[in-house]
C-alpha cells in the first residue's frame, strides 16, 4: 500500500511533535520505575552528616537552617531552597552541585548520586514525607527503669516541703517527710540537666534537652503540677538555668558557646550573649536581675547587662585558665557568685568590680579561696540563710563550709563515684546530694550523718520492654 508524501509528512510530523514532547520527561527522569524519593528516610540522613553542622538553629549560616522541613524549605538569606518541581531553580542544587560546589564548606562534596537523590526529590514535588511523633508517656504514662539514672539535678522547693530530682524525660518529686514520691512531670527533653524553683515557689524550671535534637525549658505550675510551657532553644542540651528576681526571664548556658535570656510571658529571645569561647554550664542574675553572670569551659566568670546584653567585665580576670567553670551560685541576698570546677578550688567572688584592674591584674574581685576538694567540683550551693555553702565532687565526696572564714563543717560521702547535684532544705538542716549512683542521699548538716537514702527511681525487674519507655543504662 502506497502512502502519499503529504500524508507521510503529516505522520512524521505528529510523530516528531509527541517525542519532543515526550523526551524532556524521559531525560528529566529516568528512574520512573523507582520509588519516589524519601525526604525522612534519604535526604534527611544526608543534610545531617553534610549540612546541619554549619546551619542548625544554634549557627544558623546565611540565615539557613536545615534541621526541619519547614526550616529547609524557606531557606535562607540567598532565598528559597527548594522549589517543588523545579529543581533547576531551587538554590539548593546550585549550592550542591558543579565542580566546585559551596556546600558543604571544609567537607567532602556530595556524591554525583546524593545531588541526583536531590535533583529527583524535588522534581516529584519535595514531599515532607516525616512521620508523626509518637509518643506514649504523659497522661499516667511514665518512664520504667531496669536500672538508676544518674542523677544529675536536685531543688528543693522554697517551702520545703518538696524534692525534685532529676530522671529521664521526667522530673520526679519527693515529699520531704518520709520521701515518698508524690509526682511525676514528663515532658519531652531526655536529659535533665538543671532544676531550679522561682523564689516564690509557684514554678518548677527545668533546662536540659535531646542531645544533637533541641534544648529545652520547661516551667511547670506547682499547685497542679501541670506543664505552662515548654521553649526550645539552640540545637543541644542546654544547662544552668537560671531565673530574673521577678521571674519574668529566664537565662541559660549553651554548648554552642552562647548564653541565652528568654522572656516568661511571650518566650521571645531577648539575649543572645556568644562572648564565651567553649560551652556554658552556668547563669545567675544579680540581685536586683540588671545584669547576669554566666560561666563554662572557656574558663570565665563574665558579666552582662540585661537590658543591653552588653559585656561588662570577667569577674576572674586574673584567675582565668584554671580549668573549666563546671558550677555557679549565687549568694541569696549579696551580689557574690560562688564557682567550682576542673581546679578542684571553690571560689567566691564580687559580682560587681569596686577597684580598678591595675597593671599586674590583681584578682580584686575574689573574696575567697577555699580548700581544694577531693575531685573536680561538679555542684554548689548555699544555704537559705547564706552562712554556709556545700560543694558535690567527682570523688563521691560532699562538703559543708562557712562562707565567712572557710571552716569545714562537715564531710559526707554523698555517692560511690561522683556527685553531681547538691540542695540545701531551707530551713538549714538537711543536704541532699544526687550523683553517679542512682541514689539520693540526705544528710544531717550539723554532724554530716545520713538521714535518709533511696533510690531516685522507681526500679521494675527486667523484662518490662512493653512499657513506653524502657530506661536500660545510665544517660
């Protein structure tokens, strides 16, 4: 059968008309018998190990943040990361790919098949395919422990009646008479790493977090022991926390070298001190809460102005490069900060500066020195009154001093490695320590004897995996 040539060029034409339409999605794509592209399972593995180092809310580079979906997708200073469907004109591939690309910086290069994972990603549509949290604990559900936590907070409350006590994902509270526990406040950050009541005792604080995941603080109401609110800040654990005289801030150190002031009423970040070369591990305000003074590994005592977030001064000029600040606290009534840490020696110091630094650096701030402990200082605290201070050490050791000439009141072995927390009742008469153990012991604080110790957990026998959360190791 003849076709005729008008005929035979209007098929051809139709012909070379569809494959031309046809093509550009072949080539766009030629994985169509795969499955699409896993944002939760494939990409988010890589902007871990690749991206989230140099852009996480901590250091949040060129304003991009890529630890969540949301943060991904509205990109940053340069404008949207990624398009949906458009992988050409989404800046995250430009960034990711070429012979020299800009990300990641001082890393190796993605590999020709992570850009493509990218590339197909987003010309499926860039789905945010994360699944929906679960989580069991809350409303009755709590933690089951195999084995003791360390314990690494303690607070008693104002009126003495309570003790809490830092676990996992929770904070547990003990009545003062026969310590029995009365409550359980579960929120969502695994470490409990700073525990600290408002001075008229209506709000429980807790600083801690979700190693590499968030820091959080969470103000609880004691009256129903019910959670106010929960604020998230930085991208790790965060430590020393610390409330304004009024309550209406909220301070606390990072291990992203910075120091954080949030408001109460609307957790808006107020302060974002980075003047600290190491992290943070403590906050306090000063008396009248115009200024704070934060401490950690870089060695330094530094004070700042509230309202401004204006450095004024290292406290410790001349006492810098001892080793690691660990600990602070403050006098209850006097504007002194008390310190401990890697150099084993307490020390108390002005908080404000009353003589000018002369040419040799006199350490005129420092009040006093005391006795080395038997191991690197982990916890301080003063008593209610502020005769009397107490130190917790990595040699299982607590001590009691008098703060004006220094003399040791007494020696209690507070753990068998370390303790970690230490909490005078307000009345004077009791000290509660907390450490490596798992165990909560309180002593006398006239003659150093052991009233009372019990494990700071509820313990289950092995064998409860069907419970929500199993705690199986020390954190």
């Amino acid at each position: 059968m003849k076709i005729s040539r008008l005929k035979f060029t209007t098929h051809l034409a139709i012909y070379l008309f569809c494959l031309a339409a046809w093509i550009p999605f072949v080539t766009a794509d030629n994985h169509a018998g795969d499955p699409p592209v896993s944002y939760h399972s494939q990409i988010v593995p890589i902007l871990k190990r690749s991206c989230q180092g140099c852009h996480h809310p901590g250091d949040p580079n060129a304003d991009l943040i890529v630890t969540t979906y949301a943060d991904l997708k509205r990109g940053g200073m340069a404008g949207e990361a990624i398009i949906p469907g458009k992988p050409d004109d989404s800046l995250i591939i430009e960034l990711i790919s070429g012979d020299e690309p800009a990300m990641p910086q001082n890393m190796e290069p993605l590999s020709p098949e992570e850009v493509e994972l990218f590339r197909r990603w987003i010309l499926e549509g860039a789905t945010d395919d994360t699944p929906a949290e679960v989580d069991d604990l809350g409303e009755g559900n709590y933690p089951v422990y195999t084995v003791p936590p360390v314990v690494t907070a303690l607070a008693y409350s104002p009126d003495g009646s309570t003790l809490a006590v830092s676990g996992v994902r929770e904070v547990l509270l003990y009545d003062t008479v026969n310590f029995e526990l009365k409550g359980r406040l579960v929120g969502k950050a695994r470490r409990i790493e700073s525990l600290t009541y408002t001075a008229d005792g209506k709000i429980l604080g807790m600083a801690g977090g979700s190693a590499a995941q968030f820091g959080e603080v969470q103000l609880w109401d004691t009256a129903t022991n019910t959670l106010i609110k929960a604020m998230r800040s930085s991208y790790d654990t965060i430590y020393g926390l610390s409330f304004s005289p009024d309550a209406s801030r909220v301070a606390f150190g990072c291990s992203d070298q910075t120091v954080r002031v949030l408001s109460v009423e609307d957790e808006k970040e107020l302060i974002k001190f980075d003047n600290h070369s190491d992290w943070v591990f403590g906050t306090i305000f000063s008396v009248d809460g115009s200024h704070f003074v934060s401490a950690g590994r870089d060695t330094a005592l530094k004070l700042v102005e509230v309202d401004t977030g204006s450095f004024v001064d290292d406290i410790n000029s001349s006492n810098k490069g001892y080793g690691e600040i660990n600990t602070i606290a403050r006098h209850p009534t006097e504007d002194q900060v008390l310190n401990g840490g890697e150099d084993r020696i307490p020390r108390l110091y002005k908080i404000f500066r009353e003589i000018r630094r002369d040419v040799g650096n006199t350490d005129f701030n420092l009040i006093q020195a005391y006795e080395a402990q038997s191991g690197t200082i982990e916890a301080v605290a003063f008593s209610a009154d502020g005769t009397r201070f107490a130190t917790g050490s990595a040699g299982g050791e607590a001590r009691i001093y008098n703060v004006a000439d220094g003399t040791r009141l007494a020696s209690m072995q507070g753990d068998a490695v370390g303790v970690f927390a230490v909490s005078f009742h307000p009345d004077g008469k009791q000290l509660a320590t907390g450490g490596f153990d798992g165990k909560i012991r309180v002593f006398d604080t006239a003659s150093g004897k052991i009233l009372d110790a019990f494990m700071s957990v509820p313990i289950e026998p092995a064998g409860s995996e069907d419970v929500a959360l199993v705690v199986s190791g020390m954190t």
